[in-house]
C-alpha cells in the first residue's frame, strides 16, 4: 500500500480479485467433489455387491454436503444477477476453512474445507479402489482353482458334426476341393 495515492485502490482491487478467484476455486473443487461422489453412488447402485455397504452412510453424508454446497455456488450468480442482495451470513469462506451459506430455504448450512475433511473423499476413495482389488483378487483365485471342464474344444466339434450329418446340412471343409466351391 506504498504505491503513493493510489495505493489503497490498488490492493482494494488486488483483494477483491483475490476473493472471487477463492469463490472460483471454491466452486470448482465443489463441482468436482460433487461429479466425483455421485459417480461412487451411482457404482454403487449399479454393482450391488455387500462391500459397498461399509461405505454407504459416510458416502451419502458425503454426497448431500456436497449437492449442498454446488448449489448455493451454482445459484449464487443467479442471485446476483437478479438484483438480489448477498451478505456474509448469505456465502462466506472464513479463514479457518469453512464455507457457510444458505440453501434456497434459506437454512444455514457449513461445508468444512479443511485437509482432515478433504481427507474424508480420499480415504472413501482409498477403500473403494481397495474393495474392488479384493475382489478381483478373489476372482482370480477362485477362477485359477476351479476344476477344467471334461469337454474341450475338441466335444464341441462333434457335436456341431453330428448335428449337421443328422440335419443333412452340407458344410463346405476346408482342404476339400470339392466343398470349396
């Protein structure tokens, strides 16, 4: 704020660029996390399978704080543009990592930024990617263990063979002048 005369002006400006790249940034790694975590939940939904419960309630708590908090990023503008007034107690990012804003109900709600709470998203992650591993593992254990069938390649030729002399269907064999033309 040296900058003589116009220096207060300057970092008045420096500052409120500064807040609206962190509002950016913000709505950024919400949309983000929000994409990554429904698409979790929808794997989820699809597969079914019993590993996923461990991760079911820490996934929806997870998921619904997110969808939250894209919200109120992905309608803030809306209201701006509106001509609506937006005060602190309506969107604030406080220094110690805390979004807080209001829903369209106008509920007060708080989304924690700090690392332990980023770290939630990654340890979901983590036994995810480790759940599917497992089972992959077990799926190539059991396959490696199961007993080779007694009819190879060899039983289906026969078959395919005495159904078609029993169905008087004509084959052209390879090798055989006479079938190949």
């Amino acid at each position: 704020m040296t900058e003589g005369i116009f220096g207060v002006d300057r970092h008045t400006s420096q500052m409120e660029t500064a807040k609206v790249k962190t509002i950016g940034y913000l709505g950024t790694t919400i949309a983000s996390g929000h994409k990554f975590l429904r698409s979790l939940k929808n794997a989820r939904d699809k597969d079914g399978d019993p590993a996923w419960k461990s991760a079911k309630k820490q996934l929806n708590r997870l998921e619904e704080a997110y969808r939250l908090a894209r919200n109120a990023c992905e309608h803030l503008d809306e209201s701006i543009s509106r001509g609506e007034t937006v005060t602190l107690e309506d969107f604030s990012f406080s220094i110690h990592d805390v979004l807080t804003f209001k829903d369209d109900k106008s509920v007060r709600h708080t989304f924690d930024f700090s690392p332990e709470a980023l770290q939630r998203v990654v340890e979901l992650w983590k036994n995810t990617v480790g759940n599917l591993r497992a089972r992959e593992a077990k799926h190539l254990t059991s396959a490696s263990t199961r007993t080779p069938r007694k009819r190879g390649a060899g039983y289906a030729g026969r078959v395919c063979r005495a159904w078609h002399e029993a169905s008087r269907v004509k084959v052209p064999i390879p090798g055989i002048r006479r079938a190949e033309g």
